[in-house]
C-alpha cells in the first residue's frame, strides 16, 4: 500500500476555542503560536489536528458540529477534529495529571514537605489521563491514512504515542515535548509504575523531540535509570534502546516568527496602545514582562528583585516604571489562582512603598491583550524573563525581533531561551533577588549602542528556527530512519 504524505497533529490546546455569546451563538478564536503557524507550511499535506475541547463552550461547538469535525469557516479551512472527552475524565488528565503532576515535575515545582501525595485520587486521575489518552489515539488512529505522519505535542498526550503503535504499527510517530524534562533525581520522585509508564508512551514513537539538549538528555537519563535504555549518541541524534526496540531523540528550538512579529507591531491597533503606554511611562525607562501568570514564570520573585533594585538604587526613583502583564492561566486550579493573588499584592505593595505623586512603580495590567504586549515589546527598555525553569520561553526571542530602539534582556539561566540567547543576554539565576537587582541595574545602565548592537544579535539568533522550518525539521526527521 502507498506511504500516504498526510500529516496529523494532537494537541491537547487546538488552534481554536468557542465562547458562548449571549446570543446563543458560539463566538470562535484562533490560536497562534509555533505549531499553527508550523501546520501552514504543509499545505495540502495537512490532515486533520486532533484536539480536545476544553470547555463548555467548546463541547457546544462540537455538539453542533455533530461528531467533532469542526466548521472549516472557524478554522481557516484546516480539518481540526475536537475530542469531547468527558468532564471528569479531562479534568483528571488536563488538571490533575498532566498540570498538578507532569508540570510540577518538569519544572521542579514541588516545594512543600506534604506534597506530593501519590493517594487514592491521584490513582483516579491516573486512570483518568490513562482513558484520555486512549481517546486521543483511538481518534488518531481512524483519522490516520496508512503510513501517515503523526506529530503528538506535549506532556498532556505522553502515552498517545504507545496507545497509537499498538493500534496503527504502519504509523510514523513523533512526539515533541515543549516543556523542560526533569533531570532523573526529580523525575524519581513520581511512583515507579507512573514514571515508567510515561517514558515508555513516548517511546512508543519512532522519534522524540526536545526544545534543547538539555531537556533531551534529562529525558535519556530517566531512559536509562528507570527501564535500563542503552543510549547512543549519535551526534544530532540519541538512539535510546529498550527491548530490542530503538527510538529516536532529537532536538529542534523553537525560534520566534520575525515576519509575522514585524508586521504584526506595526498595525494600528499595536500603535494605538503604544501611545497609551507612552502617556502612563513618560520619558522613564521601562523595564517590561509579559507572561500567562503561571508558577513556573516566578513573577513574584521578578516583582520582589525590581524592589530590590528600588531600595539598592534610589536614583532609579521615578526614572524607571516596571511594566508588568501577567495574563490569567489554569484558573481551575486553586495555587494558580493564589499565585494571581500574589502577584497583585505584591504589585500592590511596591506602589504603596516607593509611589508617589506622578510616579507608579508598577503598572500591571491581567487582562490577555495581543496588541498591547507587542506595543510594550517595542517601548522596551530592559525585558524580565526570569522563569524557574521553561521549556524555551518565546517571550525572550519575541522582544528583540519586536524592539523599536533596542532592549535589554535579562534572562533566566534555566530558560530553554537560555541555549540560543545566553551570549547576548544578562544571565540570572532566578532564585537570586540580589543578582536579578544587579541585572536591572546593568540593563537600565547599558549604554543605547551596546543595547542596540546585542539586541540585533539576539533578534537574530532568535529568528534562526522559525515555526515553519521547526515544524518541517521534525517531520523531515521523521522520515529518516
Ligand atoms: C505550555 C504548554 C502548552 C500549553 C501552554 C498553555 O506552553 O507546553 O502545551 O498549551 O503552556 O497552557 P494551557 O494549559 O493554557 O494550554
């Protein structure tokens, strides 16, 4: 039988999502990111992205569209099939396994003595994710043309590619993984049957894939603690073999896409906001973050190290304004909620310490705005990236490309981001209040023409893997044996 060229994308997130007007109608919007933009590159290749929906809304519009096939008119044209996975069972995978376990995990976020809590619930939850997962591949496998392309994204899906060999050997499979991967002392900590499992789900596929070689290798490392893998560096790739059975690693980093970013910030709407972030700055520098307000990002350390530089600096006082956005994420779960608390009463806090009249330290704005992070991107003086750990952080590579008169980037050294921009970037450990204090005060000191020359430096470094040449490396990746 031919080798069919379709490609199939699963994604937990798809490209759109449905909000339910007043009106009863269902109001649609895009996604963007690597992947969207990644898939355009296939043309009529491009078989059906597989995700599920998220909520309500989105069950409504998959009831409507009767099995799941969604309105092309709501996808520019792409075949997206949304899962209506039960309540119950996505929430035990999306918020209880994949975002309070994997997560947590992978970025090293487990920090009490009393958690985690490997108890009866988290067995459920285990079951839960275990019967998401199956659907994912019982849906990927009637989609799939023989021979077909599968591209499985991320920590949500990491037992699709097993569950999918198992159904549709004749399947090329890759997975990507655009988290960090814990190195194998914290990747321990989850139970023995868990962990293995995971590892074992990805390495059903023939290929799978890191944002850098740092979360590659951690991945091989947990191979061969957990299931005895041998592992083979072959240069560009890791052949890791368990049973007889070799599966291939790779990495592709994720780089910004400057054409889109380049026109994107020169609209109207971008200028518009631009204006308005100039009257509330005005002739102070700006030290801008833009983030979803997730625990990993440690915007409450950035906030407590910008007060830092307030009190080791004073000739800072109302020549700096710390524009911060922090955009609300997996509000179902109770710590990201606190975490959105904190970052506002730490915000708060800093206003009523050093504010006075004409001067507000922190302008922090929660409310999702496109528009408005790139116009702060442009006003950039200093940009903050300091997460505690990322898979690769496009915030970082976005900022440079974006940037109207050159802005410098202080940056986590345990951002993915860190791999391709360290050189130019001023590197922090994220943990350290004084050091990141220092950073800022370096960046805000630098003088413009160095500024200018390292962020066209970093632009370019940057935009070295675009989403469309990230997205065609992996498949053609796959293809090699
Ligand atoms: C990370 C994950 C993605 C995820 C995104 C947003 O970047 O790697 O898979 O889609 O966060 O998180 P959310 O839970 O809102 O989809």
């Amino acid at each position: 039988m031919a080798t069919s060229d379709q490609v199939l994308v699963a994604s937990n997130r798809g490209p759109v999502g449905f909000t339910p007007a007043e009106d009863g109608t269902l109001v649609a919007k895009r996604g963007g990111g690597g992947l969207v933009s990644g898939l355009g590159a296939l043309g009529d290749h491009a078989g059906t992205w597989v995700c599920a929906a998220l909520d309500d809304g989105d069950r409504q519009a998959v009831g409507r569209a009767g099995g799941g096939l969604l309105d092309p008119a709501d996808t520019d044209g792409r075949a997206v099939r949304m899962l209506d996975i039960p309540a119950e069972t996505f929430d035990a995978a999306y918020n209880g396994i994949a975002n309070s376990v994997l997560w947590f995990v992978h970025h090293m976020l487990y920090q009490s003595p009393l958690e985690p809590l490997f108890d009866h619930h988290f067995e459920e939850q285990w079951a839960g994710y275990e019967r998401y997962n199956a659907a994912f591949a019982d849906a990927l496998a009637a989609e799939a043309e023989h021979g077909a392309r599968v591209l499985v994204q991320d920590y949500h899906l990491s037992l699709v590619p097993g569950m999918l060999r198992e159904r549709r050997p004749d399947l090329r499979i890759g997975h990507f993984s655009h988290t960090p991967w814990a190195p194998a002392e914290c990747y321990r900590m989850l139970p023995d049957d868990t962990a293995r499992a995971v590892l074992r789900g990805i390495l059903g596929g023939d290929r799978a894939a890191f944002l850098t070689w740092r979360w590659a290798k951690a991945f091989a490392d947990c191979c061969r603690d957990l299931l005895g893998a041998e592992v083979v560096d072959r240069g560009h790739e890791l052949h890791l073999t368990v049973d007889g059975e070799t599966t291939r690693v790779g990495v592709h980093g994720l780089g910004a896409d400057g054409d889109f970013l380049r026109e994107r910030s020169h609209r109207p709407d971008v200028d518009e906001r631009l204006a308005v972030l100039r009257r509330q700055v005005g002739d102070r520098r700006t030290i801008v973050r833009v983030d979803r307000t997730e625990l990993s990002k440690n915007i409450v350390r950035g906030l407590h190290a910008y007060r830092r530089l307030l009190h080791r600096h004073p000739e800072w006082h109302d020549r700096v304004v710390h524009v911060a956005f922090a955009y609300p994420s997996r509000q179902d779960l109770a710590i990201y909620r606190e975490y959105t608390e904190e970052v506002s009463r730490v915000a708060d806090g800093i206003n009523a310490e050093f504010g006075r009249d004409g001067w507000t330290p922190v302008v922090l704005h929660v409310k999702d705005d496109f528009a408005r992070s790139l116009a702060a991107y442009r006003m950039a003086d200093v940009a903050l990236v300091n997460p505690i750990r990322d898979g690769m952080n496009l915030v970082a590579k976005e900022v440079p490309v974006v940037s109207d008169d050159g802005c410098a980037l202080v940056l986590s050294r345990e951002a993915g981001a860190f791999a391709d921009l360290g050189e130019d970037a001023l590197v922090i450990n994220p943990y350290d209040l004084a050091g990141t204090a220092d950073a800022l005060h370096r960046a805000l000191s630098m003088t413009p023409e160095e500024r200018a020359d390292r962020t066209k430096r970093l632009a370019a470094a940057a935009t070295a893997l675009p989403p469309t040449a990230w997205f065609l490396a992996q498949l053609h990746a796959l293809d090699e044996r």
